[in-house]
C-alpha cells in the first residue's frame, strides 16, 4: 500500500524520512528554547502555502505581529498568504483549547472545513498538557487532541518544550505513544564552548528512519538540514 507523503519544507528532512511526513499524521518536533522549533512548524505551513494547502497556526505565546515580523526575516510574508486565505493565525488560551477537546472541535473544525485547511500547527502544547495535574487526565487529554488532530483530516505539526540536554526524557509517555513521528530538535554548547543544532528523528511510523542526527542550520531561507553526522 502506497504512502502518500507531505514535504516539510525543511530542506535535507525529507529525504530521510522517505519523503517527508505521512499524510493526515500527528507530528511532534520537541526541542529546548531557541532550538528552532517555531521556525520548523512555520516553515511547514508555508511550504503548503506555497502549494495552495491552506494552513492553520494556533499558538499560546506567540503575539500576531512579533511572528509575522520575525518569520519576515526568512522571506516569509504571512500577511500576503492570510489574504490569500491559505494562511490563519489562531491566538488560544490553553483553557481555550481544553474547551475546543470537550466541543469537540468548535471554532477551528468550522476553519478548517471553510479554509478547506491541509496543514495545521499547534505550537506549543507544552502549556496546554500543564492544566492536567494528574497522568491520568494528561493521557486522556492528549487522546482527545489527537483524535481532534484526526478529525480535522489535516497533516499536524505539534511542538513542545523541553528541558536543555533533557528532551527525549521530558517527552510526556502519552505524546510519545500517540505521535505518529517525533523529531528533536538539539542546540547544545560543545566542549569548545560553542552552540551546535542538529536534528534526530526519533520515530516515525511505517517510515524507515535514520539512526544518526544529524546538523541543522538556520540561515536567511529558515531551516535546513546538513549532511553532517553529529556525534
């Protein structure tokens, strides 16, 4: 049975994973603050844009004009795809997005049927998963976003924070299980003091992936990923 694959839009990923992401999945890119992962899940959605997938962005931290202002700097102009309609930045309180899980969907189901959307990003969840005390109501809450992600017919990209040098251990067990693929995103300090990125594929279903990680660069054109084996 054939595949059907999604491209990222990161240069260099998607040959690793045969082709990029599989499509209508739930992806999860986790990574310590400033290893790129808002530039990750943006240059996805723009990747869509630019083939006429609409594309939805619901964030809790970020603010409309910092983001259209930052992803600026790579040559994105969020602005001209929102007037396009293949562009919509959803602003949500984490409480917001536990009332969409018991509407089963609400506001957003109704965007995502109007904009036809193929491509969606929630960035992060790491807040969301917070309001839940216990585990229990944690895996329950992650079922029921997950479920929403399917629901909605759209390939996801679902971002969470993790501590530095801690990421694959901070994972939350009921994301790990659910995700369809998880990609980690590293910006260490190396013994000589400098700060290296680099990007590990830590799982991706019926995709044969890479054991190694590998270097990741952001440059004036967003992400890319480098051939180079980090060790």
């Amino acid at each position: 049975m054939k595949i059907n694959r999604v491209s990222s839009g990161i240069p260099g990923f998607d040959e690793l994973v045969s082709g990029g992401f599989k499509e209508n999945s739930v992806n999860l890119v986790a990574g310590e603050p400033g290893a790129g992962k808002t530039i990750f899940a943006i240059q996805f959605l723009i990747e869509g844009c630019k083939k006429g997938e609409a594309g939805i962005y619901i964030t809790f931290e970020e603010k409309k004009e910092k983001l259209y202002e930052d992803m600026s700097s790579f040559g994105w102009d969020l602005e001209v795809y929102e007037k396009k309609k293949l562009f919509r930045f959803l602003e949500y309180t984490p409480e917001q997005v536990k009332k969409l899980l018991v509407e089963g969907g609400g506001v957003v189901d109704s965007l995502v049927q109007q904009m036809k959307a193929r491509r969606i990003v929630i960035d992060s969840i790491t807040s969301f998963s917070l309001l839940y005390e216990d585990e229990l109501s944690k895996k329950e809450a992650a079922l029921s976003l997950f479920d929403l992600m399917n629901k909605f017919g759209c390939t996801a990209v679902l971002t969470s924070q993790a501590r530095t040098g801690f990421i694959q251990d901070h994972i939350d067990s009921s994301l790990e299980f659910e995700s369809d693929s998880i990609i980690l995103l590293y910006h260490t300090k190396s013994k000589k003091g400098e700060r290296q990125r680099a990007l590990e594929v830590l799982k991706m279903r019926g995709t044969k992936t890479p054991s190694k990680t590998y270097g990741l660069v952001i440059d004036k054109k967003g992400l890319s990923v480098t051939r180079e084996v980090i060790k």
